[in-house]
C-alpha cells in the first residue's frame, strides 16, 4: 500500500484559516479556528499547489513521515505536470554534476554518495531521503544541489561576513539584511549555543542569512534558465517557515509564486505555511550497526570506543583498531564506514580488516551487525 501513514494525514489551510491576530482589542481577542477534522484531500491539495510555480516543503530532518510527505506531494505534482524539478537542501553546488550523473542513470547509488561526499557534507541516514532520490531517477526529475559549500557560512559564523577572505567574500551570494522577526527566531536557537563572544549572534545571523540567500540563488539561477520547469524545493523548516528565509529571497530573484507546507511538528503561529501536513511519526527500519565510536585522525579512522556487548566487541575489534577496509572498500574516514553500512540491516555480516597496535599483521573480523540501541526520534 502507498505511503500507509497518510490515513491519518490532515492539509489544513493555514494561509486561508489562520490570519487573524492575536493580540487584544477592547478587552476581546481576536482570533480565527482551525477545524482539524476537516482535511483537504490530497488531489485538491495537488491542484492547488499546481497552479504556484515553486513549492516550498518543509522538514524536520530526522523525521521520516517528513519525507514521506514530501515523496507523496512530489508524486501527485508530477502526476499533474511531469515539467518538475527538485531543489534539494543537503546537497552542495559544487557536487551538480555528480547529481546529474545519478539522476540520468550514470552512477550507482553508491557511487553518487561517494561522490557528491554525502556523509562529510550532510551525514543524516540517507534512507530517509532515498525515496525521493529513486524517484527522481526513475522519472529523470532534475534535481538542484542548491546549498553552498558548508566552509562559507562555518567561516561566516566565526568571524563574521566582514572579516572573510578576498576568496571567500567573492562567493557569497547577494545579501538582504534580516527583518527582526527573523532575528527574533534565531534567537531562539541561537541561545542553545551558548557562545559568549560579543558578535556571536550577529555572526550567527549572517551565517544563516548566507545560507538562505545561497540557496534561493541557486533556485533563482535554474528557474531562470528553465523558464518551462516549476521546482518543488526540499530544506529544513527554519529556512522556509514565515517565508523570510529562502520563499522571500527567491521572489525577490524570479517574482515566481510560491506556496509553503510544512509538516507536524512545528508550533502553529499565524502566518507560518500556506499548508500543514499531519501525520504520524513513523520510524526508520532497525539499522546494522558495528556498536563503535570512531575517531578520524592522519588519514585513518580508528575505532575510539565500543559498546559493551556490540557487534563489534563480541567480534574482537578492540579499542585503538585502525580499520582498513570495510567489506573490501579502502577505509580513510568515518565517512567511508558511514557509506559502507547505510543499506545494511541487523544480522547481515561484513568484513572488517584491522591494524592493531603492536602486532605487525593486519587482521581480518567478521562482524554480525546488530540493530541500533539508540532512541528514535
């Protein structure tokens, strides 16, 4: 059955339901409901968003049924107009060419990780987004690498955009200042941090500002050159809710009308989506894990630590074991182990090669995977 967790699935409208205001006016509030048992069904929900050149969905990254949505939407647009495109947050522009190769069928999937170096520039399990990627390729759907590369907005948050290199400042994307709603939202998250730098928040600001901006020009540049194509853009909720990160920043480039939907999950406040997508929290099938923290360090990748009881251990792996290969791929970096194990599953065995300190042979353990004892999100 297609995307079970969508039995219980709810598109509001927020943007129709949800505009009233919330302060206090001769000692009355003034606010409008929200229904939630009147669902707009999905085909209606697919036509509306049809007639909008760029949609924006949201996302928690963690979250499976997120992705779902996503895939599901993605599904009904194509059904409607196959002239789509993706735009996709957790991929960089420098790596265009190696989601090209994918998509049109060149490369593996495997090799399109390797290449587009998944793990070290994003990282989360990438069987969250595996659907949509075959989906794409199945359909020869393009998809956009529109985020910048991760060292811009890194060096921006730790020194702020005006003390940047020549090199680095001649790569940022045009910047509009933030409006102090938006300033407001960061705070927030920005307290988490804890940094204690005089111009930490202000740095922390641009930072995310760069990110915005350097995905809504990526977006900006393939609509412009593809004037037939509409793009269905796919980034965390941060930048898309209220519109003032990348949905404001990309109209100002292309004037294309847009919608928002985000997911469950998200406190509701007036003026957030235009669409709110409800659905279950689903999980992620158990993943085989080797049971190890490792820790890379003069081109290797050595093993730090080990569960009690892991896979690992109860194969003989000890802590200080330099791994080798990982089922006959060479091994550099905990991004190499990473790639390796994503399809794997509890109880499937692979092959690890060691060097130990103070025995001058390598050797050779077979692992049996175990399943994941970390909470789900």
């Amino acid at each position: 059955m297609r995307l079970r967790h969508f039995v219980y699935l709810l598109a509001l409208i927020l943007g129709h339901f949800v505009r009233g205001s919330w302060a206090l006016a001769q000692d009355r509030a003034s606010f409008d409901t929200v229904e939630l048992d009147m669902a707009l069904p999905l085909d209606k929900l697919a036509a509306q968003l049809v007639a909008k050149r760029v949609v924006f969905i949201g996302e928690i990254h963690n979250r499976y049924d997120h992705h779902l949505n996503q895939l599901e939407v993605i599904r009904r647009l194509y059904e409607l107009d196959p002239n789509l495109a993706l735009g996709v947050e957790y991929l960089q522009r420098p790596f265009q060419q190696q989601v090209n190769d994918y998509i049109a069928g060149k490369t593996t999937e495997e090799e399109f990780l390797r290449a587009a170096e998944y793990y070290q520039t994003w990282g989360y399990d990438y069987r969250l987004y595996a659907p949509i990627f075959r989906y794409a390729r199945e359909h020869r759907i393009p998809v956009s690498a529109l985020n910048v590369p991760s060292e811009l907005p890194s060096e921006v948050a730790k020194v702020g955009i005006a003390q940047l290199s020549d090199k680095l400042r001649a790569s940022l994307p045009e910047i509009k200042p933030a409006d102090e709603a938006y300033k407001a939202r960061l705070r927030e998250a920005f307290e988490g941090h804890k940094n204690t730098k005089p111009d930490a928040f202000d740095h922390f600001v641009e930072a995310q500002l760069v990110w915005d901006e350097g995905m809504a020009e990526s977006a900006a540049a393939y609509l412009n050159a593809n004037p037939g194509r509409r793009m269905v853009i796919l980034a965390g909720s941060g930048h898309l809710a209220f519109g003032s990160g990348i949905p404001t920043r990309l109209e100002r480039r292309t004037h294309a009308t847009y919608a928002i939907v985000l997911s469950s999950g998200e406190v509701i406040e007036p003026h957030m989506a235009d669409y709110l997508l409800l659905s279950n929290k689903q999980d992620l099938p158990a993943a085989g894990v080797l049971g190890v923290s490792l820790d890379d360090k003069g081109g290797e990748c050595r093993i730090d630590s080990l569960v009690p009881g892991g896979a690992a251990e109860k194969a003989g792996l000890k802590k200080g074991d330099v791994l080798v290969t990982f089922d006959g791929q060479i091994v550099k970096k905990t991004a190499d182990v990473r790639l390796a194990l994503w399809d794997k599953k509890p109880g499937d065995h692979v092959r690890v090669h060691v060097r130990r300190k103070g025995r001058p042979a390598e050797r050779d353990f077979d692992v049996e995977l175990a399943a994941s004892t970390e909470p789900k999100s």
